[in-house]
C-alpha cells in the first residue's frame, strides 16, 4: 500500500494495515519551476476560498498584526464574499480572485512565505510541493499531514490548530527575523530537491514496485 505521507501512513497502521506493506510516496512536479527570491515581502494564501481550509482563521490572525504586513489572497470558494469584504476594508490585505497555475507560481517565487491554515488533516497539497520548489517556506497548522510535511524551523512554522493568536504570533516572527527566513528558503528547496522531483519519485517507485515483486 502506498500512502502520500507519514501522517497518513499511521493512520492507515492504526487501522489494521500491516506495518511492513504500507510505503511513503509522495506527489511530485513534472517540471521544476525554480526557486524565486522572496523580493515582494508579502504573505501568500493559495487555495479554496472555505471553512476547512482556515481562512477566517488567516483573516482573524491577520487582524492582530495591526496591518504592519502584506497578505495576498489566491483563490475562490464559498468564501470569496468575506475575502473580498476584508481586502476592500484592510490596506494590507490583496484578494486577487482565481489565479492561473502561472500566476500563483509567480506568486510564490515572489512571496515570503506561504501561510497554510487548514482545519482539516489535509492529503498532500501541491501548494507545498510548489512552495518548497519555489523556496517558500510554509506557516501551517500543525496537524495532519502538515505536521510531517513540513519540518518547524526549517522548512517553515508549525501553529496550533485553529488558533488565530498563535497564528499571529507565528507570523510576527517570520516577519521579524528576515535571516531565518532567508535560511528557511534554502532549506525548503533542498527538501524538494531530495524529495519532489519528477526524477526522485521515478526512482522510489520503481523501488517500491521491485520490493513488492520479491516479496520483501
């Protein structure tokens, strides 16, 4: 059995799985984007615009900042309505409405981190894979496979599940301390290099299909 993440991988154990047949093997990017640099400065949330995926837990949090920092919004969803309402009533808050593939790429290689505010476990959200490859560090929940895709310190920042205020927290130190970010960029694009590219996934899947067929 092949599961996306550690995360899922427990799941599927607890479950009665045997240990010994369930194999880690994540998603991939065909073709390598490239790392940006992070020159714009701004936040970055990319996805559908809904309750599970904490957007009123992103707007709340970014509410406490007191507007001292940029957040640009990508996406559409049931929740487009708030997103608008609250970029139209805050100076620093950018609801840009859907997005093509390219642009939330030119995005990322721009932004100087991604914010992930799920509610839910999550599977494996390309915007991760995609943020790595650009050299984005990732703010998520840290629950879920969010917990086991990105490493806190260095990847990026894991914060409590729901919480606005430890999201805030999060984010004011991302904001204040540039040469760790700079750190974190390199390091996120390492982790695609070694785990994310089209090349790599070949390589573990063909491991995965010879260890099946010997029987180990």
């Amino acid at each position: 059995y092949i599961t996306l993440t550690e995360f899922a991988r427990r799941k599927f154990v607890d479950c009665g799985l045997p240990a010994s047949k369930v194999v880690v093997h994540p998603n991939f990017l065909h073709v390598d984007i490239g790392p940006g640099t992070g020159a714009g400065g701004f936040a970055l949330f990319a996805g559908r615009l809904s309750t599970e995926k904490g957007l009123f837990v992103l707007l709340d949090a970014w509410a406490k900042l007191g507007g001292k920092t940029t957040l640009r919004i990508a996406g559409d969803g049931p929740l487009v309505a708030q997103a608008a309402s609250q970029s139209r009533k805050s100076g620093r808050i950018e609801y840009l409405g859907r997005c093509s593939s390219a642009e939330i790429l030119a995005l990322m290689r721009d932004a100087a981190f991604l914010v992930l505010p799920s509610d839910c476990y999550e599977g494996l959200p390309m915007v991760i894979i995609e943020a790595f490859a650009s050299g984005l560090p990732v703010i998520a929940a840290g629950h879920g496979s969010m917990s086991t895709l990105i490493e806190h310190g260095r990847t990026g920042l894991h914060f409590r599940p729901g919480d606005s205020e430890d999201l805030a927290a999060n984010l004011q130190w991302a904001f204040s301390h540039p040469a760790v970010l700079a750190r974190m960029r390199t390091e996120a694009r390492a982790e695609f290099e070694a785990r994310y590219t089209a090349e790599k996934h070949y390589r573990g899947l063909i491991d995965i299909y010879e260890r099946a067929m010997s029987g180990n």
